[in-house]
C-alpha cells in the first residue's frame, strides 16, 4: 500500500486575530515581560499577561524566562510557580492548580497533528495540571494529558498518559512509580 503525506494542503485553525495577538504578545513578552526577571517584578509579569487574557491566581510565580505561546490559553490557580524556561506551547489551552510547580526547563504542549490525515492537521488538546502537583525538572507534559491531584512527575519524564491523583511516576514514556504519602 502507497501512502502519501502531502503538506502543500497544509491548514491550522488560527484566526487572524489570533496572528495578531500572538504578534503584539511577542514584542510585549520581549520589552515588557522577560527584560523585569528580578522578584521584586512578579506582580508585573502576572499583570501583562493578565493584560493578554490569562487567568493568574494570587501568589503566584512565573519566572520571567517563561514562554507563553498564547496567554489568553492559560490558567493558573493560586500559590502556583512555573520555574526558569518552562515552555507553555499552548495552542491549546493549559489549565494548572493552586499550590503546584511546574519546575525548571519542562515543556507543557497542547496541541498535536493527525498523523491519520495525509494534510497532517493540527489537533488542539488541553492540558490539565491539578492542585498541589509536582511536575520536575525537564519534564515533557503532552497533549490532552491530565495530571491528577497531588500527583509528581518525576525529573526528565515524558507524560503521554493521564497520571492518577497522588501517584508518582517517572520515566520516558513515565510509568507509576509509588503512591504519594504525605508524612506529618
């Protein structure tokens, strides 16, 4: 059997607007957002990107070195941090807990392509990070992936499957590790 993938048919569903937006987003994120990395500017940065649409709960931390493909698809709880070089790639929406961190260098992405489809389409999926989880460092969170309540990733694992609440797992492709006790 022949197969042909052909790319030239190529469509996305992204708007003008959304061309636009995501435009004006990026020369703020270069003058406005990454230049003010000290703490002191985190109340700064949660503003331009609420300026931009996303919903960022009180306390919250997201480091200036952050990227944000679309504010206006993401949402994060209270008392959250999303550390150094994190990398939201969210064509898709991104939804993250109270009291979680998404440590250093993890890539949260949204979105994939129907690999069925010879025109290879793009399939927007959001990503759901419950509360008081643990994403480590260099982590790969994939499209339509939902991390359960209390849950750990742990450092340099690839998530393709939803992860249970107050489990810990770990590896490439990650695999449950243990229950989460919590001592105390």
């Amino acid at each position: 059997m022949e197969n042909k993938i052909d790319l030239s048919n190529y469509s996305h569903s992204f708007s003008f607007k959304n061309k636009i937006g995501r435009l004006l987003w990026n020369c703020t994120y270069w003058f406005l957002f990454r230049p003010y990395g000290l703490f002191i500017f985190n109340s700064w940065r949660n503003f331009v990107l609420k300026m931009f649409g996303a919903k960022v709960g009180k306390g919250t931390i997201i480091h200036a070195s952050v990227k944000i493909w679309a504010p206006w698809n993401l949402v994060v709880g209270e008392y959250t941090c999303l550390g150094q070089n994190v990398d939201c790639y969210n064509q898709g929406e991104i939804i993250i807990g109270d009291n979680t961190t998404i440590s250093q260098k993890s890539y949260l992405c949204a979105s994939t392509h129907d690999i069925t489809d010879p025109k290879n389409n793009l399939i927007l999926k959001p990503i759901h990070i419950n509360n008081q989880v643990w994403v480590a460092a260099n982590s790969f969170i994939g499209p339509g992936v939902t991390i359960g309540e209390g849950a750990v990733v742990g450092a340099t694992s690839s998530v393709f499957k939803n992860v249970k609440d107050w489990t810990v797992v770990g590896g490439n492709p990650s695999v449950f590790l243990k229950e989460r006790i919590i001592n105390g």
